[in-house]
C-alpha cells in the first residue's frame, strides 16, 4: 500500500523514537494528516476546475495545476 508524506514521515521518526516520545507525538501526526488530507482535498477541486476552465484540455491543466501548487505551496525542490 502506497504511504503519504505524513505517514512516510511518522514511519522514519518512529525509527529513532523510543516509546514514550511515539506516544506524545502521535497527535500531532494525526493533526498532519487531517491537514494533508484537506490541501489534498483543495488541490483535487482546484485541479477539477481548471480542466473544466480550460474545456477538458489536459496539457493546459497541467500547466495550472503547477502555477496553483507554486502559488499555494512555494515551489520548494
């Protein structure tokens, strides 16, 4: 099964982590992925209505789609 950033994330810290520090930590995962879950959600919309902006054509909504994730996110390689 494929793994979100978050969850790749919380798999390698856990590594170094000792169960006490797991335990404490675990909320602010659970907050991470509520958090990747809704940018996730707003992409997915923004994406849907920039095909739908742009009649269907795929190569230009891609294109919109970079500028929307620099825009949103920063384009941070």
């Amino acid at each position: 099964m494929k793994q979100t950033a978050v969850e790749w994330l919380k798999n390698t810290l856990y590594a170094y982590l000792d169960k006490e520090d797991k335990e404490y930590t675990d909320h602010l995962f659970t907050k991470a992925k509520q958090i990747e879950k809704e940018q996730n959600g707003n992409t997915w919309d923004a994406a849907i209505k920039a095909h739908e902006n742009r009649s269907g054509v795929i190569s230009r909504s891609i294109c919109d789609f970079d500028e929307y994730y620099n825009e949103t996110y920063g384009d941070k390689k």
